[in-house]
C-alpha cells in the first residue's frame, strides 16, 4: 500500500524525504505520521477530475475523517471548503482559519446550542434532515436576522455496494429525508421566511465500489432539484481508497465523467474525507513482545483498538509492513493491540520476516477515521500526530502526545 508519500528506499521506509524510523525515534510511538503533499495531490486529483469533466465543484472536506489543525490549514490554503457534523467541528474549521461561509454542516441530531452556534458563525450551509429542523432553524435565523441557506438531504432509497456498516442511503437508515417529506416540506416552504431553500443533498456511504449508484442517486436528486428549482446539488463524499494491494476502484475521474451529464446547469457541491486523507497518513507502532503459543505466533504492538478501530468494528483491512525490511522467509502472524479485548486485532495473516520485539511496524492507509476514532479506553493517552510539510522538505508534531494529566483533566 505504498504510494508517492510512502515509498521504500534502501529497505527503509520512508515519508516523503525522511526515514519513518527516525521520526518515530524522536517522537515515540504509538504516532500518526501524515504527508500534507498526499493530501494535497489527492485534493487536487479530485479537483482536477471533475475540472476534466466542465464540473465546477466546490471541495468541502469532511473533517469527520480527520480534524488535525495543520491538515484543515493546508487544505484551506488549498481553496478548499470544509463539511463538519458537530459544533466541534465548526469550530475546528474556524479555528483553522475557514472562512465561515465555505463551511458545511450536516448531521442527523444537530443541538439547539449547535444551531445557534452555526447560524451566529454564518456558516455558509447546513443539510437539514428533519422537518423540526427546519423549524428551529428558521427561528433561530428570524431572532439573528439572517436568511439561512440550507440543502435538504434526500435519502435516495439507493443501497451503496460498501461496508454495510457505512452505507447510508437505504430505505431504513436513519440519514436523510424520504422524498415525499422532502416534496411537503419544499411545499411548505412559505412557513420558512428565514429559511433559503437553495439545494439538496445526498451522500450514499462511504468507499464507494460502483459509480452506477452514485449515479442512480445524482439523478433522483437532481431531478427533485430540477422540479423545485433548486440550483445547487451536494453529492456528498465517498471516493474509495485502495487498502490492499489489487484493490480495484473507480476512480474520482470515473465518478466525474458518470456525474457529468447528469448535472449541467447546476453547482456542485463534494465533500470528501477517506479520498484525501486515507493513504495521507499512517500508523506507527513498535513491537513490545512476541508470543510464540499454540498454533499461532502474535506480535504485540504499542497501538491497539484505541488508536485505529477499523479492522476490529468494520473488519477493515489495513496492510501492516515493516519499517526496515530483512531478508528472509516470512511466517504469517497476528498483529494484535495491549487494550484488553479479545477483538483487538490489526491483522491474522500478516506476513513478516522474523519479527522482533523493538520493531517498527506501519498499519498503512491509515489517516481516514483512525485518530478521529481513537478513545481513552483503558486508560491509554492518544498519540502523537506528525504532519509532514507540503514541500516534504519538514515536519512538525501537529498534536503532542496526551499525558496522563489529559486523561484526568475535568475530573472532580
Ligand atoms: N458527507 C457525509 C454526509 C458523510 O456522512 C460522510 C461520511 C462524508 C461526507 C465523508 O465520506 P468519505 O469521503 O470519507 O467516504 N468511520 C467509517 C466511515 C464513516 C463515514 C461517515 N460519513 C470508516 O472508518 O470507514
């Protein structure tokens, strides 16, 4: 799962100009290593796909899949808009320096408190996905004196070919609006002074595997948005990324071209997370003790379930190498976390060459939902996060390790 960022040389593995290994040495691990030059590429491959196809879409990332300060200024400076889910969020994006009108919120329980927060940042959008939303929110835009814009998120019945833990646009998810309530409410919509209907959204799941779906949903909204004159149609995020070797996957190129003729004479509006920052960034982890027992040997590292949950809550695949490479025979062994659960497993069948306690290991493809999912559980800090520069010239830590002082810190 090496790319342009994370390539061997001489056997070592190394991070744009630097060896991983020297990094995790000053830093320490567990440690998320980020390259912000993947990410900009990607931005930009995302970018330049739908530019290909005459499609002038607005980038919103979606913070959701990592929230890191230094990657939220690099993309801003990259002239991209970001898409957030909580109040939290909204104020990552602020903080980061977004100008509050190229923010995005979504979210199916959006606070009174998240509302007003919103509304009084004049964000520039939020996906509203329930009809009492609308309520509250016209009202809270009467009180500041604002009209809101806001895109009604559609669920378009549409069962995205994904995990089935991170699809979305079924009948029966709890995302979105039915079209019929969709249909009352753009009815209703003298009852809204406050309210600017100006879009619809939609966002069937995550690492999407076909285009025909995407494009099957594009088309319900659109022609919802075409009926109510609707200009701006947010098709929400899911560009997949490759975990393993051999992963076949569409394109952002193929999702433009598929998109393209569907949506002339609208604004688009994307918010990819996994697509940008999935195979920015990886895992560090050093080996603290083989176990030789059974039938089976395990390879226990300082990371766990507390630092990247995917494989053991999606069975996600996440490929494991090693920082120096040896030569040799490989055996295959499980690579499993400290955290006391049985689940608390990287990987059963990876294949190492004579592991060693003090070893290196990177869990790749790992940037995406893995720090934005890490927990205090077991009473274990959050790690370090190292961003590497655009240049690939510098790094910094962009988030210092927790320390036990963090993890009691509120307490009484
Ligand atoms: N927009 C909306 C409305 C979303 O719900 C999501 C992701 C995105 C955009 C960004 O999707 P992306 O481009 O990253 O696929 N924790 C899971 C993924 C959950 C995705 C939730 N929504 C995982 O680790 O696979």
């Amino acid at each position: 799962m090496l790319n342009t960022s994370f390539y061997y040389r001489t056997n070592s593995l190394i991070a744009d100009t630097f060896p991983v290994a020297q990094i995790a040495h000053e830093v320490g691990t567990p440690l998320y290593l980020y390259s912000l030059k993947r990410a900009l590429h990607n931005y930009y491959t995302i970018k330049e796909a739908f530019d290909g196809a005459n499609i002038q879409a607005h980038i919103h990332y979606s913070i959701k899949a990592n929230g890191n300060l230094a990657l939220l200024r690099g993309l801003i400076a990259a002239g991209a808009g970001m898409d957030a889910v909580s109040g939290g969020e909204i104020f990552r994006a602020i903080t980061a320096g977004a100008s509050p009108d190229t923010i995005v919120y979504a979210g199916v329980g959006k606070t009174m408190a998240e509302l007003r927060y919103a509304v009084e940042q004049r964000i520039g959008w939020i996906n509203v996905e329930n009809r009492d939303e609308c309520d509250l929110i016209n009202a809270i835009a009467g009180t500041v004196g604002v009209r809101q814009r806001i895109a009604l998120r559609l669920n378009p019945h549409i069962v995205a070919n994904t995990i089935p833990n991170i699809a979305t646009g079924h009948g029966g998810a709890k995302f979105g609006l039915s079209m019929n309530i969709i249909e009352d409410i753009l009815r209703d919509k003298h009852l809204f002074p406050h309210l600017d209907f100006a879009g619809i959204h939609i966002h069937i799941g995550s690492q999407l595997h076909d285009i025909a779906e995407t494009a099957e949903a594009v088309k319900i909204a659109r022609d919802l948005a075409f009926r109510h004159g609707i200009k701006t149609l947010d098709i929400g995020g899911g560009f997949p990324v490759a975990y393993q070797d051999g992963d076949e996957l569409p394109h952002p190129s193929a999702f433009a071209q598929v998109i393209a003729p569907l949506v002339n004479g609208l604004d688009v509006m994307l918010e990819p997370g996994r697509g940008i920052i999935a195979d920015a960034g990886i895992l560090v982890t050093e080996v603290q003790y083989i176990k030789k027992q059974d039938w089976d040997t395990f390879v226990i590292v300082d990371a766990g379930m507390t630092e990247l949950i995917r494989p053991m809550l999606y069975e996600a695949h996440h490929s494991i190498i090693p920082l120096e490479q040896r030569s040799g025979d490989s055996e295959r062994v499980q690579v499993v976390g400290p955290v006391c659960e049985s689940t608390d497993v990287f990987a059963r069948q990876v294949p190492l060459v004579n592991p060693q306690r003090g070893d290196l290991l990177a869990v790749m493809t790992a940037g995406a939902y893995g720090m934005a999912m890490a927990s205090n559980y077991n009473a274990r800090v959050r790690p370090a996060e190292v961003m590497i520069s655009a240049s690939g010239l510098a790094w910094e830590v962009a988030r210092r390790r927790e320390t036990w002082e963090d993890l009691i810190r509120g307490e009484v």
